[in-house]
C-alpha cells in the first residue's frame, strides 16, 4: 500500500523488539468479541491512485459548476476570482502539514502569518482587535452571543430580521440548549433595514442586538444610531460581515461603533467549496480580548532578544481550562486563514476598493437590468453586490427551470425561509467581478421569458 | 595558478581561523528572516490586475464588458455586444451614504514579493512533509497528495451550497459514500456529517444525548462524568452545552475505574464521556461492562474518537454500546492539519440517539439525493436538535477522506491501525529503559506511548527534552498532556513512517533523555539550531499585542 512504508521484514525485526509474537497479541486489550478477524466485510479493498481518481472525477463531474454557469449565488457564500497564486502558497507542505503552532520556535511561519491575519482582519472589520479565526461565520456569531452574555450577565439577544436564517437556525438550536433567550424574527420584503424596530425592543435584559452588514436581503443601513440605543442600555451590538469584499466599499461596523464583529471570510481566497471548509472572522473592542474565544496569536521577543509570535492568552482555553474555558474550540481554521491573508494581501488596501467597485458597478447596472423585466421589481433602496428581486411568481420553482437551462439565478427565499408566504417571490441575485454582462443578459432574457 | 583570465578556480575549502561573522541581514544562507507584511507593503500597491480603469465610472463596465467579450471570444462564442447599463455616475451609487472616507490600512505586494513573502515564511515552519511530527493524540501521518487534486476537481470546489439539489447531485453522493464508510466501519447507525471539527463533533454528540433524554422527559440529569485523562474539549463541551462535569479515577494502571464510575452512576448522571483508546494510550478493556452500567442507569455514553486510528479497521465502537462518536477526518482520514484547521468532525450515532441528530443530512431516494433540512424534517425527523453550522459541512474535507479511504480500501484501513500500534508498541519498548513509562507495565499500549518526567536532573523538565529534540530535527511530542501523568511526553508515531525513522528518532529521544538526565545546562537553553530560540510567552500574556501598529510618526516620536 503506497502510504505505508513499513516492510514484512521491518514489522518482524519490531515484533522482536517488543517481545510480542504477532501483532494481535498487541490487540490484547480488546475484548475477543469485539476484535474483528479481517477487514470489514462489506466495504471494497484498496485502490490504486488511478482508479481512485477515476472514482472521484465521475462523481464531480455529476455537478454544474459554478465557472461553468452564468451563475448568481450569494447569500453568505461568494464566487470571487482567488489568483492563482493563493493556491500555489497554500500548498507547501510546511503550511499544509504543520499542526497547530504549539512549539513557536518552529512554527514561525504560521504565528507570523495568524498575527498578519488578526490585523488585517481587525483593520478590515474595524475593531481594535481579531483572533486567529473560528469555523465559519455561523458558529463565530453564536460565540459572538455568548460572548456578550459573558460579558453583559444578561441573557436575552435581538437578532435582526435581515441576518443569515442558517446563523439564525444554528444560534437557536443552542441557545435551546444554554438558555439563552433570542428574539427573531422573518424578515420583509423592504426596501429598507428597519433599525427602529429593533431599537424599540433594547431592554434592561439585552445582552446583545445581531444586526448582518449587509443583510440576507443585501440591504445597508448606517449601524451608528443602532449602536447608540444598544449602548443606551449597555447592551453590545454584534455586527454580522458575510460578504467581507463590502467593506472595500463601505464604512467597516467597527468604525460605527460595534462591540463584536464577526463575519465569513470565505470571500477572499477560499472559493465556494459546497459550504465548506470557510474561515469565521471575529474581532471587537481592546477592552472585551480576555472575554473572546479561539486561539489568539501575540508578539514577544525570544531568549536572544529576537521578535518572535506566540500563542496568547490560553487560559481562555479549554486545554488549560477545561470547564472554566471561553469556549470548547480547538481547532480553527488555519489553512483558509492562509488563504484569505495571501489574498488579501495580493490586493492590499488599492485592490481591495478597486475589487469592490467593479463588484458594486456590475451589481447597480445588473439590478437596472433585470428590473425592467415586466413584473419583475428591485426590492432594495441600498445594496453592494447583491440585492434582492420580487417576481411576480413563486421564485423557488423559477430557478430550477432556470437551472434546468444551465443559469444558476440566484437564490430563492423560499428555499431559505421555507413556509413563509410573504417571501416566496423573493430572489437573491449576486453579482461579483467573475460575472460578465453577457451572463447578465443570459439571465435577463431567460428570466423575461420564464415570467412572460 | 588560474585556468583563465578571469581568475576562475575550482573552490578548495580552507581551515576556518577567522570565527563565523554575523550577517548584516540577519539571514543565515537558507535561513531568510521576513519582515510582516504592514513593513514591506504599501496601500497602493496591488497584487492583482483588475479588467477596468480604477476611479472612472463609465469607464469601468466598458472595460468589463470588453475583457467579458475577449474571453468569449477566444473559447469560440459569439462575441455580445450588449451592454447591461449604464454605470452608476458619482454620487448615484447604491450605498446608502455609507462609502469609505477613511483608510482601512491594509498593504499590499505585488506578486512575486507575496510569493516571497510567504514562501520564506513557510520555511520557519516545521511540517510532516518535513519530518517526523510525534505529537500524540494528533494523528500526524502522511496527508497524500492525491486528496488534495481530488478537492480542487472543479465539481466539488466550484460549487455553491445553495444550488438546486439537481445540479449537485455528485457532492450529494460524496457526503452519503463517506457516511456509508464512516457508520460501517465504526458500527453504528447513523452520522451527522456537518460538525466543523472534534470540538464541534463533541459538542454534536452531547446535545444528542440532552435532545434525547429531554423527549424521555428525563431532562434533569445534569452531570457529565469525564476521566481526568480526558482532552480539555471534553468538559468544556459538556460546560458548553449546560452540564456539570464531575471527574472519574483512574485506576493505577492508566483506565477508567470502572467500579468507581459505576457507583456515581444515578439518575442525575447523563451521560459519560470516554476516550477509547484513552490519552495514556491504552484501550479501555471495560468499555462494554461500562456501557451497559450507564444504560442501565438511564444515561448515555459518549466516546472521543480522536484516537480512532488505533483500531480502525479492528474494532468497530459500535460493539462496545457506544451511542455517539467523532471521528476527526483531520486524523484519522488524513486531511491536512493545515496549521490549525480546517478539521472536520462527523459524528456517528447508535439507533437510540439517531432521531436526535442534526439537521442537514443527505439522503439516497432510488438514486436521487435529497438534502434533509428544515424544511422536510418534520416528516420523519422531528426529533432533530436542529442545525450546528450554515451549510453541510467541511465539504472540502469529505473529498479528501473520502479519496484516502478509497485508496486504502477495508484491507489498507486495517493495516493502519497495525502498523500505527506497531509503531508506538516499537517505541515504548526501546525507550522504556531510558525514560520513565507509567503504564509500561500495564501491557502493549495502543497508537501513542506516554512517558514521564521522573528521573531527570533536578530543574529539569519535558520541555527541555521537547526543545532538544527540536535542535536533533524532530517535531517534538505532545508535553504535559495527559494530566494525569507528571510531565507527561505522549509520542504518537502513526503508521506513515519507516522504522528507519523511528531508529533514527529512537536514538534522539534517548540521547537527549540522558542529557536532561545528566544535568546538561545547553538543554535549558534549546533549541540553538531553530529559526528562534525559547519564546518569551509570559511577556506575551502580560502585555498582549494581537496586532500590528503603525510606528509613531518621526516628529511625534521626537517630541
């Protein structure tokens, strides 16, 4: 077997060493009825790298790519163009095979890069501080939460009509859990995030108000009036980020007051990957770091008087706190932070904005376009690259037909808020700088066509 | 006497009489130091060619629609000439007043300098590709490369979690192949496949057991009983998800004592959580008889299956009653540690908790795949605790172990496990004469080989032996974990490497075994040879800096 470089003669020699007749008798202390007596039964043998291959290819080719498509998916996952050479990098085997830089001296190369990461995320979210990344967005904002209830000692959090439903689905099957108390609702098709509304339900209970930047719906609204009523009632606001390249173009929530900002960073370097894996950003203000979970790199000097990067502030976690720790997170999620870092770093502050504006001007004259199909209407007053349209019919089968002609169109609400009437018609069109006006006008005349 | 003009010679090395000079740079020939990214980066420069003018308007779509018709053009398509409308002018975007006034302060490179950047970095770190990485409990073996071809197949990394289900039927397939493989070579019933890694699998078994002995109307257990030898993630998942955690003994011989945990079994305990094989790398003989205790007291077992490469294809868990397990892909199934993460934790689930567990899950239906979520569940899933993360999971992850279990096959998996104890049974027993091995005696260990620090020189400890091995080329083991053992050194080996390895690792750890045991002061101080010497972590904890700060400008500075 090609990754197993152990001979028969080499497992005889070792045996001996060991003072063992065969390699059952180091099985010793598994029961005789649990132990197995030859490879399970009902799965094949093994395969070679062809064949394997072989396997694999067929079963991706099974699916309609995202390159492939005029293709208008967002909602909290974004196709954007990662350079060829954030792939390259990624790939060393000293990034790739290292673990967790528990021995600093020889893990420079990842702790230098997580302190990067950590500044150019804080700098990008506008907050003093970031860590060295979480999951993803969805489990970075229910730590957000817990965060605030750590922090506040209260155990009620608002959450905005406009954030993520998975976010929410995944914040409301903990807090069945934990207690926490969460006030959610649907949101409308609207022009508008209506901020009053949630402002008018802060309370001397609130831990927290989770506000998304832009919303499910792609809306923006100014956070600072929200920040303000949270403060009002010392409550913290979190500000959700699902789509990381808007804060090329927009005020960060950092800089409009939020205590906690989390987002997904999946955006920049990491690509669409069916959900998975995606990097969790979190940052928030200095005065709440010992009250953060995940891993935290830090800079310090070494014997010799050198700079050097350490992890920091581990009696927040669980391997030195078990039960008393911030949170049960171990692994992050190094490699993608990899990603992102390199990526962002290729574009800098310039390519950035430069990246935003194309996908802000290809998103304005998208949504002209398909607006001006009869019936069809632009919910948003404000949006970045993504905004929402109301058909005058059910959305949810309209994609599939439009799927069926090779145009993945967006998506629709119905599959996200399954059951809510009001939002049937309601579809979620992206558009990034990998989307050419003629995948826009692909779209338009299909979907002109479709309703007609 | 010169060969030509120009006073060529072959190199002759002479004696060195003169010392070794320090370098202006800092850098060491192939050692380069690096400086961060905010000291050679700019917010000007831009790695990246974009296919417009930056700061004009009208300018930008053109340029867009132009570089959109070349790229037709070239794969043979007729070249559009619509338009999608006019840009929005100064003034008539859509950001609700909200544009960027002030800076971000984020450099950039341009390429070669990024790839500079980064590949000199790379080089400070240590890695499997590298060399041998022992650390127990983490399962370093050999991540092959194949896996990592496979998962940028364009079909599995170009694809969005919200397409329609008809045309993502092939990753569908990949989620519901690897979940085959995952619940018959464990045994069990069912598993949930989106937890994003051990932690988060933990997290996914405990609140199986709470959604189930709340329907059971049995919601007021409120204790965990967890080894002391547990992972740290133990409790504070059972924290996490609101239970108390109350510690088992160990018996003497590194296991569970199997008759203490039996008598705090009652009906406030929930459930026990148990590492098997456990950290002090033994197989927990009793798990079955434990197994029934805690069901017939009404709770759950709950098993860490971070170890799981001692026994795969061996043991199935299922046959000890167990009710749920992670299996970290990252270990186990050799996706790469990628220095932290992404892992990827999927959960199996015996028949008692598999109507409780989460939501999503990919179902074959004659051959179509359906994705089970919020939205269907209810018809014969109502019991689910709901979903953990957006999405499905690590797919990412999927493709890779799944790519290695093919290649292995039932056969290969099976050899794994063997090689793996081999390998650690190999190293207890040429060691054990040097260094300290608690439960040497206890009987052939299982994938990892723990020792001790007993015997060392005083002032001596297992860090100096894990900074020296560092100076000798190795990563070193995993320090002062399990708890339960006094400076503990846990070496796990895996299966991927070659006895000439182990002898070559065996001699190191036995050489600087005896230095620590001797006294050697130069081990205080390693390592010497590595791109830094011992850190300064209290400094670091004391006086935080998470991120990188502008320099006072020269005049302010001056003041």
């Amino acid at each position: 077997m090609r990754y197993l470089p152990m001979t028969q003669p080499d497992r005889e020699a070792m045996l001996a060493v060991i003072g063992a007749a065969t390699i059952d008798d180091l099985f010793v202390d598994v029961p005789e009825a649990a132990r197995l007596d030859g490879p399970v039964r009902e799965l094949p043998m093994h395969a070679s790298e062809m064949a394997v291959e072989r396997h694999m290819s067929a079963l991706a080719k099974k699916n309609l790519t995202a390159g492939e498509a005029p293709f208008f998916l967002g909602c909290g996952a974004y196709k954007h163009h990662v350079p060829a050479s954030v792939d390259h990098l990624i790939q060393r085997g000293e990034f790739l095979t290292a673990y967790t830089p528990y021995q600093p001296e020889i893990a420079q190369g990842t702790l230098q890069m997580l302190f990067e990461f950590q500044t150019q995320v804080a700098r990008l979210l506008g907050t003093d501080v970031a860590n060295a990344s979480m999951y993803d967005g969805s489990t970075a904002c229910w730590e957000a939460i817990v965060m605030a209830r750590r922090i506040t000692k209260r155990g009620k959090a608002i959450l905005s009509s406009g954030l993520h439903p998975h976010y929410v689905s995944v914040a409301n099957t903990m807090a069945k859990f934990t207690g926490d108390v969460l006030d959610t609702t649907a949101p409308e098709l609207v022009a508008d995030m209506d901020l009053d509304q949630l402002i008018a339900k802060i309370d001397d209970d609130t831990s927290c108000v989770v506000v998304q930047y832009p919303d499910i719906l792609g809306r923006i609204a100014d956070l600072r009036p929200l920040a303000d009523a949270c403060h009002a009632k010392k409550a913290l606001l979190i500000a959700v980020v699902t789509e990381p390249v808007a804060l090329g173009a927009i005020t960060s929530p950092g800089e409009m007051d939020a205590d906690i900002v989390v987002g997904e960073g999946q955006s920049l370097g990491v690509g669409l990957q069916f959900g998975g894996p995606y990097v969790g950003l979190f940052g928030c203000k200095d005065k709440y770091v010992r009250q953060m979970p995940g891993r935290l790199c830090g800079e310090t000097v070494d014997a010799d008087g050198r700079r050097g990067f350490v992890l920091t502030l581990s009696t927040r976690e669980q391997h030195i706190r078990r039960e008393k720790a911030t949170s049960n997170i171990c692994t992050n999620s190094g490699l993608c932070a990899l990603a992102f870092s390199i990526h962002m770093t290729l574009l800098g502050e310039a390519g950035l904005r430069q990246l935003a504006e194309v996908n802000h001007a290809g998103a304005v004259s998208a949504a002209q376009r398909l607006s001006q199909i009869p019936g069809v209407e632009l919910v948003n007053d404000s949006f970045f690259n993504e905004f929402t349209l109301k058909l005058p019919t059910e959305a949810r089968p309209v994609v599939r037909t439009l799927a069926d002609r090779g145009i993945l169109a967006g998506v629709s609400l119905g599959r996200l808020y399954p059951g809510e009437d009001a939002l049937a018609n309601g579809l979620v069109v992206a558009v990034t700088e990998t989307t050419t006006a003629e995948d826009v006008e692909t779209l338009a005349s299909a979907l002109q066509e479709i309703l007609a | 006497m010169s060969i030509n003009q120009s006073g060529w010679r072959p190199t002759a090395p002479e004696a060195n009489t003169g010392g070794v000079p320090a370098s202006v740079t800092g850098n060491k020939a192939l050692m380069l130091e690096e400086a961060l990214i905010f000291e050679i980066g700019d917010t000007h420069t831009t790695g990246v060619d974009f296919e417009f003018l930056p700061g004009t308007g009208r300018g930008t779509i053109r340029r867009m629609v132009e570089g959109a018709v070349r790229e037709r053009a070239v794969l043979g398509k007729p070249p559009s000439t619509s338009c999608a409308g006019p840009p929005p002018r100064a003034g008539e975007d859509r950001l609700a007043g909200l544009s960027r006034t002030a800076p971000i302060g984020l450099p950039g490179l341009s390429e070669p300098e990024t790839v500079r950047h980064y590949t000199r970095l790379s080089r400070q770190n240590y890695g499997i590709d590298l060399g041998f990485f022992p650390l127990g409990s983490c399962t370093m073996k050999h991540n092959p490369r194949l896996n990592e071809k496979m998962a940028r197949l364009p079909g599995f990394s170009d694809v969005h979690p919200l397409q329609p289900v008809d045309t993502v039927q092939g990753a569908l397939e990949v989620i519901h192949q690897l979940a085959h493989w995952l619940v018959t070579l464990t045994g069990m019933t069912s598993v949930a496949m989106s937890p994003k890694a051990g932690a988060h699998g933990e997290l996914c078994g405990i609140l199986a057991i709470r959604a189930a002995l709340e329907a059971k109307g049995e919601g007021a257990r409120k204790i965990i009983l967890v080894p002391e030898s547990a992972h740290g993630t133990n409790p504070a998942t059972a924290a996490f998800a609101g239970y108390s955690v109350e510690d088992i003994p160990a018996t003497a011989e590194g296991r569970v004592d199997t008759a203490a945990l039996k008598a705090r079994l009652g009906p406030d305990v929930a459930g026990v959580m148990i590492t098997n094989p456990n950290t002090c790398g033994l197989f927990e003989r009793d798990m079955r008889e434990i197994s029934d205790a805690v069901h017939a007291a009404g709770g759950f077992v709950y098993c860490d299956g971070a170890n799981f490469n001692a026994i795969v294809g061996r043991v199935r868990p299922g046959d000890l009653g167990i009710d749920a397990m992670h299996i970290n892909l990252h270990k186990t199934f050799s996706t790469p540690h990628g220095g932290g993460g992404p892992g990827s934790g999927p959960v199996v689930f015996s028949e008692a908790l598999t109507p409780y567990a989460p939501l999503p899950f990919v179902e074959n239906r004659d051959g179509q795949f359906v994705l089970v979520e919020e939205e269907t569940a209810g018809e014969h899933h109502a019991g689910s605790f709901g979903r953990m993360v957006a999405f499905h999971g690590q797919m990412g992850m999927f493709t890779r172990a799944l790519t290695y279990i093919l290649s292995h096959g039932a056969d290969g998996l099976r050899q794994v496990s063997e090689d793996a104890v081999l390998n650690a049974n190999y190293i207890l027993r040429s060691l054990d004469d040097t260094l300290d091995a608690p439960f040497g005696p206890s009987g052939p260990c299982m994938h990892e080989a723990l020792f001790s620090d007993s015997g060392l020189a005083a002032g001596f400890s297992t860090i100096d032996i894990a900074k020296g091995l560092i100076d000798e080329g190795f990563h070193p083991m995993t320090m002062y974990f399990p708890l339960v053992v006094h400076g503990a050194m846990l070496v796990e080996p895996t299966e991927t490497e070659s006895k000439a390895a182990l002898d070559q690792f065996i001699a190191a750890l036995r050489s600087v075994a005896e230095r620590a045991k001797a006294g050697d002061p130069s081990l205080k101080t390693a390592p010497h040879f590595a791109p830094r010497a011992r850190l300064d972590e209290t400094l670091a904890a004391r006086k935080p800096v998470l991120v990188w700060k502008d320099p006072a400008p020269l005049a302010q500075a001056a003041e």
